[in-house]
C-alpha cells in the first residue's frame, strides 16, 4: 500500500500555510534552511515506516510482562528506541550545547507525530522523558540537570510523571503520598502511585520518576504539593548508578490500548526507602508539574490526530483497492461489482476522516508555531500576546484531536467493515489506542472546565479577545475569494455566538454555583474546538487557492473539497452544542443520585 504516513499534507501545513521556512536563518533557528528541516522530517518517517510500524502489531499482541519484579518489553521496541536514540530524537528539541538539533517547535511536533502515528506504545517512551527533561530544565538544580536530564536527553535515562494514585485520580487534592526532609537535601517517600506510564522497563539504564507529594506540614488541596525527583536507582556524586532506590513495580495494568508502554502502580518506601530530591519550591510541585503536563497534553493531540491520519490512510486505501456492490444506476447482478469509493457513502466516511484528522494535525503545528513565534519575537508584548493564544488552545489541541480523531478512526474501521473489526487489519488497535487520549493527561471534561471556567470566562475575555484578532486576520484576507466568502461570514457568526455564550454563562456564574453553571462546560469545548479547525481549514483552504499553477491540482482541490465538507457538514453540529452550553437551567444540578 501507500505510505501511512500523509507527509505532503504535513509539509503543506509547515511550508505552505505556517510559513515555517521564513523562520529559518533567524535567532535561535540560523542554522536551519527548507533543506535541513526536510532531512529531519524525512528520517522521522523513514524511522516511523521502517523501525516503529513494523512492530506496532507485536507490541499490541505482546504486551510487558513482570517478571521478578522487573517489566520486561518487547525486544523490536528496545531496537527501535535504540534507534532513535542514535539518530538524536530525544533531544532534537534541545540546545546545541545539550546535544540538540534547536529544531524549530512545530517540526519537532510534526516529527512526533509521524513516529505516534506509526507506533504511540513505543514512542511514549522518548514522549515521555523529553517531557520530564524539559521540566527539569526549567525548574531543576544544576545537579539534578546535569544527574538527571542530560542523560534523558541522551536517551539512557527514561522519565515518566507520577501524578495519579489508587483512589485519587485527577483529583490531585486528594493524594496521599507523604515526603519527609531528611535535612541532607534529600527527602525520603511512601506511598502509591497509579497508572504510571512508562514506569518501569528493560530498556534505560535509569528510570526518573517526578513524583508528587505532600510534606508533614502542607497545606490542604493542591496547594499543599511538592514535586520530587526520585530515580530507579540513586545516582552516585560521578555519576555513575548506585544502590536500588525504594520504589518498586507492584504490578501492571492491562489496557484496551497502547499495549506496549508499560503501565505501572508504583509503591513507595517499602521495603527501603525512597529518596528523591525536591523539585522547584516545597507546596509549588503541581505549578511546576503544569510544565511537563501542557507539552504532554499537546503531545497527546499530536498523536490523536496522527492515529486518526494513519487510519483514514489505512481505509482509503482499502477502499480504492476493495470491490463491492454496485451503484444504485446499475443493479445488474452480473456486472463487475465497483470499488468501494465509489459508494458515495464511503466517500463520505472518507472525506470526513480526511476533515477530521487533517483538522486536527493543523491544530497541533499551528500550536508548535505559537510557540516559535514566541522564541524568535523580541517584542514583549508580542510574547505576551503569543503565550495567551497558547494558553487558551491547549485544553483545545488536549481534547478536539482525542475526540474527533477517534471519530475518524472509527469511521475506518465502518469502512472496512467487518474486516475492520477483526485483530488481522490495523485499524481497530488505531481505534484502542486512540481511545486512551481521551483520558489521559487531564480528562477532556478536565479540559472543558479549563477552557471556559479558566482560560475565557476567569481572565475576562481577554484571551478570547486575542483569538478573535486572530481570527479576523485569516477572515479578512480569506474574503477576496469568492468560494470562501460564505465560510467567512458563517464563521464570523460563528464566533459572535461562542462570545455571548460565554458571556451569558459568566453572568450565570454571578447568581448560581460554578457547578451550575459550568455544567455543560464540555458541550461548549466541542463547539470551541470545531470553530478553531474550521477556521484552520478556511487557513488551508485560503493557501491552497493561492499556489502557483502546475502544483499538485488533485492535492489542492483536496484541500479545499476536506473545507467545504467541515464548514457544511461538521460546523453546523457546534451550533447545536452552543445552544446547550448556554442552557442555564438547572436540569444536571437537580439531577440528584436518586435520579440515576
């Protein structure tokens, strides 16, 4: 078949709509040009198709076994991680100095999301300790950066995060694990740690654990928790591995998905005890923790919607391959039976998969270009201005490619039908892996409540304020073209009732609870998130229209066809959502335990 991997559509997003190439030249990216950027993206898909898809099935058929207290994983993973420890992907982010390639944020992005598209279990590894490194880049002592990041940059430690616990899930104001100052700058802990990805394998010399606890004298909720660094096994003075530290593997859980990233319950302090060392601030660890959680919650998005794209490429090839039925114009039974893309409802599964993951890749690098945009401007108040956008699409690019990427997904599986059902065709474990995103880093009714209870409603509009600027910027030049002015005005309707929604539900928050209402805080993130990726697609649709003539003509109209299908058949839905998300009755609140 085809290749996986949609790499024109990748380069069109960063070249052609983001305009990632003018970036090169410039600050902390002189030494980058159109050319260095594409050998880096051609070694992510050339590791993504011949080093992590291969092995992707294995891994969900052969999940990590404990044995002797030790997770052991599947010998393909370890080569390929081996594999993209050589080639310098766990610190292609990172500075000349730390061994890095300084490679601009949004093709960092579009590199991960290649290698999750192709095999998530294995690439949660390198996702996860490039995370944990760059918190302790940013909040660590010299030593613990020079003890413990390096090596993770160097991909020969791992890193995982340690937040959730048997009976505290997200709600980290109930965690129990306890850290004790031993006066020696070091701290010592007990307790149990839950859902631990990552948490213990065959394949790193040393494992980092960012740990949250609470110190004797904390005060209560999330308020009271530190953040601690505490390794596999302790880090002698020179560097070299010591002792085996207190915290053990007390057992694995088996999931739907992601079958081959490890995932652990940690206990803590028994029987030796655990010793860590206090990262950041004592009673700061969730603020700093914030750190790695926000670059992990745009990773998932990268990988919902790279999974989604992998299906939707998986499918249509299926269906230009598979011949089945006939058209309604011809019943005749004796004739050839047709390809299944031409049944126009397969078309339409198709397109929609196309809309969907496409949406939602768009999504994920214009929030990497954010962030580059951020780094290269000397204006402070451009910083500022880039940070807010940022801010206030994160619980998007979190939530809308988990969602609607796993649409997609199961729109493949439709398609190929009851073959797509069957452990013998990719797209069902694309579909199990994809529903993990959902629900890690921060549920997606976590996201809902912080995109409209947080980052809208509780700093006065102000960033949305900042997004409708934005917004107004694509609209005005998207009108000189004759087939998107009707986008542009139904967007522009569009974001006037978002507003008002959360204007009214700001003045219900004024005379009911927050509980109240914010009730239907999650039907207002679906229609957020669909108005973003249908203003990206009025973006793509826009660039598309203005290329040279002699480009890739079926690429483009394909660009453009995927637009006109989101803003009719999938802007429309958010209309329904707003009506519910402005609905402030008490209808949920009186929906009392008796009810159920």
């Amino acid at each position: 078949m085809t290749s996986i991997l949609d790499r024109k559509t990748i380069d069109f997003i960063l070249f052609d709509m983001l305009s990632v190439e003018q970036q090169c030249g410039a600050g902390r990216y002189q030494d980058h040009d159109r050319q260095s950027l594409d050998a880096v993206l051609d070694l992510a898909q050339r590791l993504s198709e011949d080093e992590l898809w291969p092995h992707a099935t294995l891994s969900d058929t052969r999940e990590p076994q404990l044995v002797e207290g030790q997770a052991r994983i599947l010998p393909e993973a370890k080569d390929a991680l081996a594999k993209l420890r050589e080639a310098g992907f766990f610190a292609a982010h990172a500075d000349y100095e730390l061994g890095g390639m300084q490679l601009p944020v949004s093709v960092n992005h579009a590199c991960n999301g290649m290698m999750k598209g192709a095999n998530v279990s294995t690439h949660a590894y390198m996702s996860l300790t490039r995370a944990a490194g760059n918190l302790l880049k940013a909040h660590g002592t010299d030593w613990q950066k020079w003890v413990y990041m390096e090596p993770m940059l160097e991909g020969r430690f791992f890193g995982t995060m340690c937040l959730s616990e048997p009976d505290a899930g997200s709600s980290l104001a109930d965690i129990r694990t306890r850290a004790k100052n031993m006066g020696d700058g070091t701290y010592h802990l007990t307790g149990s740690k839950m859902w631990i990805s990552g948490g213990d394998q065959d394949v790193s010399e040393n494992i980092v654990h960012l740990v949250l606890a609470r110190l004797p004298d904390a005060p209560p909720g999330v308020r009271g928790i530190s953040l601690f660094a505490v390794p596999k096994y302790l880090v002698n003075e020179d560097g070299s591995l010591g002792a085996r530290n207190g915290i053990v593997t007390a057992g694995l859980n088996h999931k739907m998905g992601y079958r081959g990233t490890t995932n652990c319950l940690l206990s803590l302090g028994d029987p030796a005890p655990a010793i860590g060392t206090l990262v950041g601030k004592e009673n700061h660890g969730l603020a700093t923790m914030f750190h790695m959680m926000n670059e992990a919650r745009i990773g998932v998005g990268i990988g919902a919607a790279m999974l989604g794209s992998v299906g939707y490429r998986y499918s249509l090839n299926y269906a230009q391959e598979r011949r089945q039925g006939r058209t309604l114009s011809n019943r005749d039974p004796l004739s050839k039976p047709v390809l299944l893309i031409e049944h126009a409802d397969v078309r339409r599964m198709l397109l929609r998969q196309k809309a969907l993951s496409e949406g939602a890749i768009a999504l994920c690098l214009y929030a990497g270009d954010l962030v580059d945009r951020s780094i290269l401007t000397d204006d402070p108040a451009e910083k500022e201005r880039l940070a807010a956008l940022l801010d206030l699409l994160t619980p998007v690019v979190k939530s809308w490619p988990s969602e609607f990427g796993l649409d997609a997904n199961r729109e493949a599986i439709q398609i190929l039908g009851g073959y797509g059902y069957t452990r013998e065709f990719p797209v069902e474990r694309l579909y199990r892996d994809n529903r993990l995103n959902m629900i890690h880093e921060g549920t997606n009714g976590i996201q809902a409540l912080d995109l409209l209870g947080r980052k809208i409603i509780g700093n006065g509009m102000k960033s949305l304020d900042i997004f409708r600027q934005e917004v107004a910027t694509t609209l005005a030049e998207a009108r000189d073209q004759d087939a998107l002015k009707p986008h542009c005005a139904r967007l522009e309707q569009m974001l006037s009732d978002l507003t008002k929604t959360a204007e009214s539900v700001a003045e219900t928050m004024q005379s009911a609870s927050k509980d109240q209402a914010l009730a239907h805080a999650s039907a207002y993130l679906n229609a957020f998130g669909h108005f973003v990726v249908a203003w990206l697609w009025v973006r793509m649709a826009s660039t598309a229209a203005l290329q040279p003539a002699g480009r890739d003509e079926a690429f483009l109209t394909g660009k453009k066809t995927a637009c006109a299908f989101f803003l009719q058949h999938e802007l429309p839905q958010a209309q329904a959502w707003l009506e519910i998300a402005g609905d402030d009755t008490s209808l949920l609140a009186n929906a009392t335990a008796e009810v159920f």
